[in-house]
C-alpha cells in the first residue's frame, strides 16, 4: 500500500463509500472520527488506483455555500472471475465489483483429469476476459467453483466423487489461469451469491438441488463451513435407513431422493418440463413431487432444527419450484414440534442464472472489499506472469 495509507482506515473509508455513496468529504470524517487532511489523502490514494470517481454534486442546503462534492466508487474499477466446472460444461462470468455480469460464456465440455482438461480451463477464462473487453490489470482473480471438500489448510480436495477431482487443488485446475486464482466448494458459492448484498437474511442455510445435492450455511453474509467444510453436505443426511445407495457408498442418503434427477426422469430428462406437466395436473409428475418433498420435507425440518435458521431452495429445482411449495410448506409444519409456519423460513431461491458462476466471482469480490492490500493496481501486467 502507499506510504502513509493504512489497512484499518483504507478499508473503513472506502466501506462507508460504498455504503453511504455519493459521501462527501465531510460527511467521512464526520462518521469515522477522521481529519479532513486524512480523508483528502485517501480520496486521492483512491481516485489514483481507479477506485472512485466523482458523483453528482450535492444540494449546499438551505444555508448556502459551496457546494459540497460526494464521491461514489468505480463500479468498473476491479473485476473478478467465476468459473464453474460440471462433469458436462463449464460456465464463466465477468463482474464488476458491483456484482454486474459484463460477461458471461457456457461451453459444453466433458470434464477429465486431465491436462488438456486444465488447458481447456485457462482457454476459458482468457475467452471471457477478451469478450467483456475489461482491462486485464484490473482483473483481482479466478475463483473456481467445484463440487466436492477442500481442505482449508491445504487447497486439496479431499472428498470428490461426483465429479473425479478427489486430491487435486488450484494448482492443477487453475494451472493455465494467469490470475490469482482459488477453488470454492459449488454450494457455498451458489449460497453467497443469493445472500449476497441481502441484509434480511442474516442466517439462512441454502439446498442447492442440482444434479447432486449440496448446501451452505450462511449468518451476516459470511459463509460458515464448520469443520472440514461438512456443512455443505447436507446431501449425506440419512433420511431412510437401508434406503437408496448414494454416490458415497452409502445407503439412504438424501442425494439420491433429492437430486434434480428425480424430478427430471418425470420430464423427459428436463426439470423444467417436469414442472410444466405438474402444473397441468399430470398424475405421474403430481405422484413425484408428493414423493419427493415427503423426503425434502424431512431434511428442511432437521435443518431447521439444528440451525434454527431461514432455508432457501437452490439449485435446479429451486429455480423452478417457486409456485408450486404449498405441499412442501404443510408436509414441513406437520414434521415440527412446535407451531410452524414455514411460510416465514422456507423460500425458493432468487438468483436462478449461474449462481454458482456468479457466486464464485463475487466471493473474489468480497475479499477484495476486505482486504486493502489488494487496492493497489500493479503497475504492469502480462499474461502468465
């Protein structure tokens, strides 16, 4: 950082900035206890890195005076880089720090272990970069999400079978990638990208309902993975002992009667067509989702239970199952053992377009708005240095 800025009063600025937007000089010292001279400095360390820029001017009041200037912060001045790899495609966004896709690119493309694979990743990224036309210098990072544990420490893989990544890390997947770069667990980043800039749900844990079954519990928009990331396997909750066998070897799971397969094997292969002929009072679709969320309804009241939190419905299904909860709602007060109306907790999600895309970049986002240290622009840049 430069000479003279600091972490704490960087942050604090450039915060109250983004949240108070246009904010005046004055009205920054006011609230943080700063000097004027002090906030002067910043403003200028800022504008000098691309930060912020100049707002409207502001009404100078009844009282009359100069008219006082409010700053607000450069929606373009950094991007970041979400990537999302399936076991049949991939998905790739470009946004702003405001969380705006600039850019946004799906490619059909089996996954493998591979490293042509991880050609094909880095290949991606430098696609969608030239397609959004951003100024690579700007770009903060790559996150990557995947399904499957990471260890913390480590940046390994430790559990991965749905797709086969089990013992790899950033530096087989990011290996093309000429950006600072991170993997991310695919529910969590599917869960951030809903709660994200949401200060209503303060504590909500979010089932992502996609080809497998994952989840994340999410208080004051901080992401809560517990020990060894187990949180977000909300799919390897027993619901029916000697049940269905599960990806994982077990039996009972709650993957194997959650999955958006179950649904789509009533639509041609198609979630969305399943809802359709729900909709139309198809007997076999009404059948299926009298099944399946007799079991959903099971796993959102242990949920409950433990958490005592909001629960929201993501995924391929809760893209699409938003009209249709009623039988879901009753099923989950009549598991309660207390008065229920889970009207109030249960919901379907909101970001239905590549949340797992968009909430990977927008965790290289967040840590950029917390982490001064990457405030600074290098001061040159070239590709795979």
């Amino acid at each position: 950082m430069g000479t003279g800025v600091t972490r704490s009063t960087t942050r604090a600025i450039y915060d109250f900035i983004w949240r108070h937007e246009p904010a005046t000089k004055n009205e920054i010292a006011a609230a943080l206890g700063i000097s004027l001279p002090t906030v002067s400095k910043y403003l200028t360390y800022f504008a000098r890195e691309g930060l912020i820029d100049v707002g409207s001017k502001l009404s100078s009041g009844a009282r009359g005076g100069r008219i006082p200037i409010g700053y607000v912060c450069r929606d373009n001045g950094r991007f970041a880089i979400g990537l999302d790899v399936t076991a049949e495609r991939t998905r790739c966004v470009v946004l702003n720090v405001r969380g705006e896709v600039l850019a946004n690119r799906r490619t059909p493309r089996a996954y493998s272990r591979d490293d042509d694979y991880f050609r094909f990743l880095g290949e991606e990224v430098a696609a969608v970069v030239a397609e959004s036309g951003i100024e690579e210098r700007r770009i903060l990072g790559v996150a990557i999400g995947v399904p499957g544990l990471i260890d913390e420490a480590s940046g390994v893989l430790y559990f991965g079978r749905v797709i086969d990544n089990l013992g790899l890390s950033i530096a087989d997947f990011g290996r093309y990638i000429p950006y600072s770069s991170r993997l991310v667990h695919d529910s969590e980043a599917a869960g951030f990208a809903e709660f994200w800039e949401r200060p209503t749900d303060t504590n909500a844990y979010y089932i992502s309902l996609g080809k497998s079954v994952g989840g994340s519990f999410h208080q004051r928009a901080a992401s809560h993975r517990g020990e060894r990331g187990l949180t977000s396997e909300v799919g390897h909750m027993r619901i029916h002992p000697r049940g269905r066998l599960c990806y994982c070897g077990r039996y009972g799971c709650m993957d194997p009667y959650c999955n958006s397969r179950v649904l789509a094997a009533s639509g041609d292969g198609s979630v969305g067509l399943f809802f359709e002929r729900l909709r139309s009072g198809e007997s076999a679709a009404v059948r299926a989702w009298d099944d399946y969320t007799s079991d959903l309804a099971i796993v959102i009241h242990n949920v409950r239970v433990m958490f005592g939190s909001r629960i929201i419905l993501g995924g391929d299904v809760g893209a699409k199952c938003g009209p249709d909860l009623e039988p879901l709602w009753r099923k989950v007060d009549d598991l309660s053992f207390l008065p229920s109306d889970s009207r109030s907790f249960l919901r379907a999600c909101t970001v239905t377009e590549y949340p797992i895309a968009l909430g990977s970049a927008l965790h290289v986002v967040d840590q950029f708005r917390n982490d001064p240290d990457r405030f600074a622009l290098p001061r040159s840049r070239t590709r795979g240095a």
